[in-house]
C-alpha cells in the first residue's frame, strides 16, 4: 500500500488537458451544433489549462 503518499508531479496534466478538452469540446459541438468543429476548440483549451498547471507544479 502506499499509504496515500502520491507523487503527482508526474502526472502530464498538458496531456490530459487534451484528451479531455478535444472529448468535452466533441460532445459539446455535437450537442448543441450539430458540428465536430469545436473539438478543435476544446484542444486548445484543454493544452491551454493543462500547460498551466503543468507550470504551477512545484518543483522536487
């Protein structure tokens, strides 16, 4: 076990901005347009905030 001691500075929090955004954005367009062409814009803002956050990690 490891006792709730986790190390998320290795967690690549870009990455997963963009798996997420492009998903929410995708779903999102798709509810209300009709149009794929706003997972385009839940990339960027998926990289976008997950950047930031991969820039406030504290260094070890």
């Amino acid at each position: 076990m490891d006792n709730g001691n986790r190390d998320y500075s290795k967690i690549p929090f870009a990455g997963l901005g963009l798996v997420f955004g492009t998903a929410i954005g995708a779903v999102l367009g798709l509810i209300l347009t009709g149009n794929l062409i706003w997972a385009g814009a839940g990339t960027g803002v998926g990289l976008v905030i997950g950047a930031a956050i991969d820039g406030m990690k504290k260094p070890k």
